[in-house]
C-alpha cells in the first residue's frame, strides 16, 4: 500500500523531563494517525516507565529503521537510541548520561531527514543544563540542528492557528537588541518567513507585518531612531524584492490586528515582543518551528517541567499540535515540489 502520510520523527528529549509522559499521551490520540506516521527516537526503557506512570494502552515496540513501523494507533513505534536504566536517574534530575542521551536522538532525527528516511522532526524538550553536562556547548536544539546542517541563515517562528510570529533576534539582553539590530538582518528574517510561509504552509502571497521597536514606533524620531533608520529601510527593500511586507507598525497595537487574520505572520524585533502575545493566546498549543533549514522541524513550545516530571500530569497539547504542523509542512512541501509553479 502506498502510504501518503508523512513520517515524523518524534525525539524524546530530555529522558529526565516530560518528553517521554507527552510522547505517551500523544501517540494515544488516533488522531495523529490520520495524519503522520509517527516515529520516536528516543529510549524504550524510559519511554516504557512513562508508559506506565501515564496509563497508556500503547504497546512499546523496537523497530531498526523507519520502514520497519507499523504505524498504528496502539503501538508506538521505537528508535531504540540509548539504553539509559530507569532506576539510574530520577525524573526532573538531568545527568550527563541523560543530556548525552537526548542530543543522540536529536541528531540521528537530523540525518535521517537529511537523508530523506524520515519527511520532518517534531522535537521534545531540552534544555541547556542537560546538554552543559553532556559537554555540549549548544544553547539549545536550534544552534545544534542549525550547525548539523549547515544552515547560516535561520529564523524561529511560534506558530498556532490564529497568530504567528518571528523574531530577528532571540535570547539576549534587551539592552543589547538595539545593537544587534541590521537593515540585513531584518531583511533575511522577512524574507526567510516569506519563503517558509509559501513552501510550508501553502500560503502562495503571504502579509507580512513587521513590529516597530520602540513604543508608538518611534514617534518619527521622538522615542528612538531604529523605526527610520533600520526597520522601515529594510520592510521597503523586502516589497522592492516582491515581498508583501509591511511596517513598521506600534507593537501595542499590531497584535490585535494581527489577531484578525489580517496577517499570515509578524515579524518581532526581539524575544519576548514575539512571545508575551503569542503564549497569551497559544499557551497550551502553540509551536515551535525553526525556518530556514533545509529540514522540517516543529517543536513543543515549553521547557522540560522538571518540576513535574515523573508525575503523569504533563499536558501533551503543544506535542499533539507540533506533529501535526511537522506532517502539515511535509505534505506543503511534497507538494510544492511536485508542482513548483
């Protein structure tokens, strides 16, 4: 049987987080097999625990290799990549073996979607503590998978079905945003939305609106001189290249209207411009997904929970989401390519 389904590869994350409970709770749903063939890289022993403190009716089962799932609600479908002990490490405690573990699974996830043996990555959660006591030097998936391969320009994007938003720059001080602001910056972070959001998610002209950073925008000047300097320089070059840009707009104000449907995606100067609005409306189910690379690749919007991990309560509706928009952009691309026009 020709199976049209995507394959999603479903990286455990941290063993010691809430990846292995949400990937449980997730695969249970029969919904995600209408729509992906979901395959978990991760740890069958620990995925089994989860199993178990979660209550699922899954089977756990070990497969070599992608074609060898059988893809059915029911069972889940194993990528055995480590052999971590449950009894050596406690839930909500990272060690190096745990950190070591989970960039494992993120990497063999990458080559075999560099390799075409799976269509994208829906990735659990790290987080830089880990991945420190593994050696690693990675803040987090991004710069990893970005490095992997071998992409210098990228963007992230937090996407839900009412409101999406890029950033042109992510984790920093916010002293330091004015700074790291660049017409070429800018520039590539519309232009690497506007690319992902024809390609990806089928959008054949997407609205583009991009936020001032300064309140009011700047006030022509009297609140800061980015808006005039940098940010409109760049929104007029993106609509000289063809691109349906617009801005820079008031921040206080654009997400309302963003909320309307006015926009496909609003482009953020920085951090939390981006999430504050987003997280206020897509806290429970909105994605991460990293533009840019020549991979697919969604991610849960939340860390690993420590706090709660190993308790059962964890809530699996960003995972849930996150495979869906990783088998949503396969199949846009599958497509795109097939009829590039």
């Amino acid at each position: 049987m020709n199976d049209q389904r995507p394959i999603v590869g479903i990286t455990m994350g941290d063993p010691a987080g809430i990846g292995p409970e949400i990937v449980c709770m997730a695969l249970s749903r029969p919904e995600i097999y209408d729509v992906a063939r979901p395959l978990v890289i991760g740890d069958a022993q620990v995925l089994e625990s989860a199993r178990l403190l979660t209550r699922s009716p899954l089977v756990v089962s070990v497969v070599n290799s992608p074609g060898a799932g059988t893809f059915k609600c029911g069972c889940m479908d194993v990528l055995n990549e480590s052999a971590l002990d449950p009894k050596s490490f406690n839930w909500g405690r990272p060690t190096a073996a745990t950190g070591r573990a989970m960039i494992q699974y993120i990497t063999r996830a990458v080559d075999m979607a560099l390799n075409d043996e799976i269509a994208a990555i829906a990735t659990c959660p790290i987080t830089k503590t880990a991945m420190k006591l593994a050696g690693s030097a990675y803040h987090g998936h991004t710069e990893l998978i970005a490095e992997r391969t071998n992409t210098p320009r990228y963007a992230m994007m937090l996407a839900g079905n009412r409101l999406r938003v890029v950033l042109v720059t992510i984790h920093m001080a916010l002293k330091d945003v004015p700074q790291k602001l660049t017409i070429e910056g800018i520039l590539s972070t519309i232009e690497t939305t506007a690319e992902a959001l024809k390609e990806r998610f089928g959008i054949h002209r997407p609205k583009i609106a991009v936020a001032g950073l300064n309140p009011h925008s700047g006030e022509e000047g009297m609140f800061g001189d980015e808006e005039v300097r940098i940010i409109t320089p760049a929104v007029q070059q993106a609509r000289e290249k063809g691109m349906d840009a617009s801005g820079p707009y008031p921040p206080d104000t654009l997400f309302h209207h963003a909320l309307t449907g006015i926009y496909d995606a609003v482009v953020c100067m920085y951090h939390d411009q981006g999430l504050i609005p987003f997280k206020m409306v897509h806290f429970e189910d909105g994605v991460n997904t990293t533009l840019g690379l020549p991979i697919i690749r969604t991610s849960v919007d939340h860390g690993t929970a420590y706090d709660i991990a190993g308790k059962g309560v964890a809530d699996p509706g960003s995972l849930i989401e996150a495979i869906r928009m990783a088998a949503h952009q396969a199949v846009n691309l599958m497509a795109r390519k097939a009829n590039p026009a």
